[in-house]
C-alpha cells in the first residue's frame, strides 16, 4: 500500500466534505482489478482503507466472473465501499452494483440517457466511467457519470510502451469540465504517491493497482531489519548477521538463522 498515495486522498476527501455536495459520497482512491496483474482482488479488496477507496471489477472473460463479481460486490458491501463492474450493466444489476462506463458509452445498453443514468443511480452508489480523449470525456459528463478517470495519465505498467497524456495534458483536458460541480475528475495510469502530487489541484482523485495492493510483510520486515542494522550494527554486537545469507524470514514474519 502507498501511503503517501492514501495521504494525499485524505486531503482531497476533507476538502470535498468541506465544499459538500454530492461528491462528498464518491470514493477519492478506486482499486482496478486486473486479470494478469491481480487475478485474485478479494485480498486487495479487505486491505483497502475504510472510507476512502471504491473498487471497480474489469475481469473481462475469465471464467468464473459473475461468481467473482457477486463475491467481491458482497465483500465490498460488508465494508461499505462502492464496488462498480466495467461495461456490464446485466452484470451490475445481478450483483447489485454501480456501473463504470467505457469511454462514456452505454453499458450493454442500459445507459441511453441521463435519465436512464439517474435511475441506476437511485438504485446504486456511483457510476463512474473511462475516458482517454476530450470527446469520451464530454460524453461521460453528459452520460452523468459520478466519477471519470482521465488516462493514462501517465506511463503505467499495465500498458508498458503505450503514450500517456502527461502532465500537462491531463491538465489541459481536465480542466475543459467545471470544476467543482457534478463531476468528479480523477487521474489513472501510472499513479502513486509522489506522481499524484505533479498533477493539478483540481485533480479529484485517483484509480491504481499497484500502489493500492497490500504490503507483503515479510518484505516490511526484512526492511525494517535491514535499516535497523545499518543504523546500530555498530552498538550492538552480532545484529549485522540479521538478515545476512544463511539467514531466512519465517512465517511469522520474523527473522532467524
């Protein structure tokens, strides 16, 4: 988990409960899960931080994905964080879920028009949508998206080698929509705990895989011991042979030879 990343989206929640309105209830922080990256999300899904994260489902065509669907739709109610399936609107409504618009079009049909839009949305939490260009943009604000990620906003390990819009440009197009309004504008694509704050202010949140997975605690610990060491192998005796080679994390967690 990056914190500095969750830091940065307990700033942008206080100043949305501050400024109120209706994005005050949209999640700042929104896990994507990814069938090569993050076959198995449920683990991820219990780590996310309460009040703070929404989670949107893009197992596309694997087996077993209205099963996984309801589960994690199930998990994600018992800890009251918005769960939204990507481009299946059928899907949604089984699991009882928000949907997450593709470039601002319809969801297996389901979403014509804004009315349409604001019906779903008496029913579910929050509709969010992608977008990559002004146009999906434009179209997921009149679709009354809740929440529209921008991307890539920059270069992200999903999509090694494929251009980002940058700074600037994120920038640029982000800022064609009112700011403060109906719609949230959050950034995806290669963000993290120092890159989110290159972004503008108006920036109102962020999606990710990585920097929203759990730590893996033998990693932490090890670390952990290994600056410990650094900073006191010289005061007490034989702690430089702590995590030497020879020696092992066990289950634990704990170190030993």
């Amino acid at each position: 988990m990056d914190y500095r990343l969750v830091a940065w989206a307990r700033g942008v929640k206080a100043r949305r409960r501050r400024a109120g309105g209706r994005l005050a209830r949209v999640p700042v922080l929104w896990l994507f899960t990814d069938k090569a990256r993050l076959p198995d999300p449920c683990g991820a899904v219990k780590a996310l931080p309460r009040g703070l994260c929404g989670v949107v489902f893009r197992h596309d065509g694997v087996p077993g994905r209205a099963a996984l669907a309801r589960a994690l739709a199930r998990q994600c109610r018992q800890r009251a964080i918005p769960f939204v399936v990507a481009g299946d609107a059928r899907l949604a409504a089984a699991v009882g879920a928000g949907v997450h618009l593709r470039g601002g079009r319809p969801a297996g049909g389901r979403l014509r028009t804004r009315r349409a839009a604001r019906g779903l949305r008496s029913l579910q939490a929050v509709t969010t949508s992608s977008a990559h260009s002004a146009a999906e943009l434009r179209r997921a604000w009149e679709a009354g998206a809740d929440a529209v990620f921008l991307s890539p906003a920059l270069p992200t390990r999903s999509h090694p080698g494929a251009p980002a819009l940058g700074v600037v440009r994120w920038a640029a197009l982000s800022g064609r929509l009112p700011r403060g309004g109906r719609t949230a504008i959050l950034a995806l694509g290669g963000v993290d705990g120092r890159s989110v704050r290159r972004l503008p202010y108006w920036c109102g949140g962020a999606g990710a895989i990585g920097a929203l997975l759990p730590d893996d605690g033998n990693k932490g610990c090890v670390l952990a011991v290994t600056v410990f060491r650094n900073c006191h192998k010289s005061f007490i005796p034989g702690i430089a042979a702590i995590g030497q080679p020879g020696n092992s994390v066990n289950g634990s967690g704990c170190t030993r030879p």
